[in-house]
C-alpha cells in the first residue's frame, strides 16, 4: 500500500474510535521515522483514513479508503524494542483489542501477515496523535 507521507491508514472497526477521537495511539512494525519506509514526522498534521476494502502488499492491491478524513498532529514517535514496551507507558490510547504485549504481536501479526515471533523480535514504531 503507497500510502501519501501524512496519511495514517486504519481499519474499518476502528471507525467510531477515530470519530470519538479516542484511538490516539497507534503502532507499526520496524522504524517508521522519516526517511524511513512509511516513515512519518513527529509535530506534523496528518490524515487518518480509514480502510473500507482491504488491499494486499504483497499482491500489489491498493485498499480502498472512505471519504471522510480525520486530521491530527503526530505529538510523540517513539522506537521501541517490541520487549521492552510497557503497559504502563505504551498502550495508553490503543484500541481495546492492543492492550498489551501479547495482543500488539497478535495484531500485528494478523494485519501484516508475518509471525508473532518475527513481531517480538523487531522494533515498534509507537505513534501517538492529537485530532485537530
């Protein structure tokens, strides 16, 4: 997926959440800090858009995206070792199903196709978020 440098692509059962901008926290695999593949710039503005129809990296399909776009301004980017992520500093902002270790691989996992145990072993980009 090519998504634009200040887009943040989510899936559709997150919907209400980014609507009651309550999801503010949202992790990637690896470093995604600009320059970096899918990197992104702590303090700027971002679009949230939310995922109607799945698309596939690895079969090169695009998703598709609902109209409706949710702006925000990234306020932290941190890299973590995925073991040394907390439950008290980290998951604060995380959709209900990502509310530890454990469930972040899970989720990651399913979403990225690739193993939890490929997941405990990278670093996480946590980024976190205030809608504007």
């Amino acid at each position: 997926m090519d998504l634009k440098r200040n887009e943040i692509a989510v899936r559709k059962v997150y919907e209400p959440l980014i609507k009651s901008k309550r999801l503010t926290t949202f992790f990637r695999p690896l470093n995604r800090i600009f320059p970096n593949y899918r990197g992104y710039k702590e303090g700027e503005t971002v679009k949230i858009k939310i995922i109607e129809v799945v698309g596939s990296d690895i079969h090169n399909i695009p998703p598709k995206f609902s109209k409706e776009e949710f702006p925000a301004k990234i306020i932290s980017i941190k890299i973590k070792k995925f073991n040394d992520l907390t439950e008290e500093d980290d998951f604060n902002g995380s959709s209900p199903d990502v509310t530890d270790k454990e469930s972040l691989a899970y989720h990651l996992g399913l979403i990225y196709n690739t193993s939890m145990e490929k997941i405990e072993q990278s670093e996480i980009t946590r980024i976190e978020v205030k809608y504007l």
